[in-house]
C-alpha cells in the first residue's frame, strides 16, 4: 500500500514550493503528481507525475465538461495504482489545484486497497487569509480556473480546504492567522514548514462537518448563540448582512416561523450565507427513523427536548477576527419572534428559495 498526501491551498506559488519540498523530502522514492488547469476552460488538463530526478508519466486529460475534480476523479485514482503496482515508490504527493475538492478525492483514494492518504495539508498565506475568509469575492472574480458555473466564494473555497485539511503549512509565523484557522479548524495541526509531515498518518477518513451542526468557543473567535424560540423571518432576512460582517465562518440549524416543518441549516463563508432545507425535525418523525438525522442534532435534542416543540430551536456559531459580541447577541435576540406576534399574516422572503430547493 502507498500513502498518499494530498497538498491544498489557494496560492498556487506557495502551494508549489511547499510541493517540491516535501518531494525534496521524500528522496528518490517519492513521486509528485501535478496538475495543469490552465487551458481547463477548453476542456483539458496536464497531468504529470515526476520524481526528484525528472518526469515519470505526462498525459493530457480531456472532458465533456471543464471540472477540476472531475479531471482529477477520472485519472488520478488509476495512475497513483499503477505507481504502487511497480514497487519502486514508497510515498505519493498529489498538488491539487485550487478549485479541486479534496474531500471527494481523498474518499476515492481511500476507496482503493493499494492506496491510503495520509495527510490532507492545506497551505495558507499570512498576508491574505483573513481578508479572504472574510470577504465576498468569487473563485472566477480572482481568475482561478475552474468550471463556469462554480459560483463559490473564495471564502467558501478557504473553509473548506481549512475543514477538511489534518495540517496547516503557512507563510509566516501569523499568531493572528493561526488563531483564526484553529478556530475553524481546531484539530489543525498548524506549521510554518512542511518539515516533518511526510510520511506521518494524520488522516482519519470520514471525518467532517455535519451539516447543522455548530462549533465551539476557541480563544474568544466563535461567538454561540441559541434560542428555543423561532425567528421572525423578515427581520432575520433583513439583518442577514449585519451578522456575517467580519465572520468567516457560520454555521448551524435555523428554526423559522413561517417554516415550522423544515430543520433549516445555516452556512456562511465570509458574507456569503447559505440557507438549505436539512429535512423534517425529530419531533415529525417517527423514532425508527431519527438514525437518518446527523448524530449532534440527536444529542443535543435529546438534552434540550422541549415538551412542546420538541427539537424545533436555532442554533449558530459564528467564527471571525474582533467580534462584536454584544451587538451579534441583541441583533440575533431582536430577530426572534416575540410572544404577542402572531405566525399567519408573516411574509416568509425565504420561500422562494427554499421551494423545491435544498439551498438558498
């Protein structure tokens, strides 16, 4: 079996020199396999593999439709087999290109028996990273290549490399960039040098975020907040702006009142907000069927059973750099609906989007 590590990250220079050192550090038995995305709106991708002494394998990856993970799922898996089959390698190191989801190819890596990824290490540069975690600018607005209809922000694309990743290799000794990533990310073991990650199992398969699901308080960065009362939808529509201003990450499940039937989730990444329908609550399903509902939601439900509204409550963290705690808490407070108003007359400016949709 060959380990495999997978290098992420949004700076391609940076990502590059962190690739060829761990190379440098695997020795003559070590492979890596990049990626040549620039002519990927034509509809094809270089893909070469090479050793520290020169090029192994060079192929041109062509597609219906312009993916970077598509063109990575369709040959990565198969060249990385064929180098474990020669017993002359004894490590793998994949450079993933920006828009590519490592999550899924590390799921199909790990899916064959020859193969095994050992660590997901995403690599971050100090002078950007809190104004890309916290921003509104989209991966084609940054002229990242990816598919035409990749409408993710670069916050989205950051958090979730950050999420994913077992490891954290940064520019600089940031001590207020590695706060923030830890808060995102808490298992991160976070690094200014590759040195000593090669060859090192970090990597638990199948451990991610569940949707819904909240984060903790790190050092101050996450502000939680919870309410067993739903929202009102047009104030909280209205104050959606407000609450992600300066966040890099949100997350959590939305009771709303015109919504009284759909556990909602909450997802932002910098000022972009996902709102999606998770399904019904636990309190609308019969109890042979609850094992289909993320496992927090059911401990926490089960701690904070109402005996009327059952597991119908919100719940949010929000992660980001000098949180106003005090005004995120009264605004949240203020966009719950109070006990004399009444649900019926309620205009709902979510429904459109929710209708017939998972997201919003």
């Amino acid at each position: 079996m060959i380990p495999v590590t997978l290098l992420t990250g949004l700076d391609d220079g940076f990502r590059g020199a962190v690739a060829g050192n761990l190379l440098a550090a695997a020795g003559p038995r070590g492979v890596l396999v990049e990626y040549d995305v620039s002519a990927l709106s034509t509809g094809s991708v270089v893909r070469i593999a090479r050793t520290a002494t020169g090029v192994i394998d060079r192929e041109v990856v062509t597609m219906d439709h312009p993916c970077v993970s598509c063109a990575m799922r369709g040959s990565l898996v198969q060249l990385l087999a064929s180098i474990a089959a020669v017993e002359l390698y004894d490590i793998a190191i994949v450079n993933v290109p920006t828009a590519g989801d490592t999550h899924a190819i590390a799921t199909e890596i790990d899916h064959d028996t020859d193969l095994a990824v050992d660590a997901v290490i995403t690599t971050v540069d100090t002078t950007t990273a809190t104004a890309d975690l916290t921003g509104e600018e989209l991966i084609r607005e940054r002229g990242i290549p990816t598919a035409a209809e990749d409408g993710r922000a670069i916050a989205e694309v950051v958090v979730r490399q950050l999420e994913y990743a077992d490891a954290a290799v940064l520019t600089t000794d940031d001590e207020s960039t590695s706060a923030l990533i830890q808060a995102i990310n808490p298992r991160l073991l976070v690094k200014t040098s590759p040195a000593g990650l090669l060859g090192v199992r970090l990597h638990v398969p199948g451990v991610t975020v569940e949707p819904g699901s909240i984060a903790a308080p790190v050092d101050g960065r996450t502000f939680v907040w919870q309410s067993a009362r739903p929202f009102h939808p047009e104030r909280l529509y209205d104050a959606l702006e407000d609450l992600v201003a300066g966040t890099a990450r949100g997350r959590g499940t939305l009771w709303i009142a015109t919504q009284h039937r759909s556990r909602l989730s909450w997802d932002s990444f910098g000022t972009n907000v996902s709102i999606g329908v998770l399904g019904p609550w636990l309190a609308d399903l019969p109890a042979d069927r609850w094992a289909g509902v993320g496992q927090q939601h059911q401990a926490r439900s089960a701690l904070e059973w109402h005996p009327e509204y059952g597991d119908r409550a919100s719940y949010l963290s929000l992660t980001g750099v000098d949180l106003d705690v005090r005004e995120l808490r009264e605004r949240l407070d203020g966009c719950v609906l109070r006990a004399d108003e009444a649900v019926h007359p309620l205009t709902d400016p979510f429904a459109p989007y929710l209708e017939g949709s998972t997201a919003a």
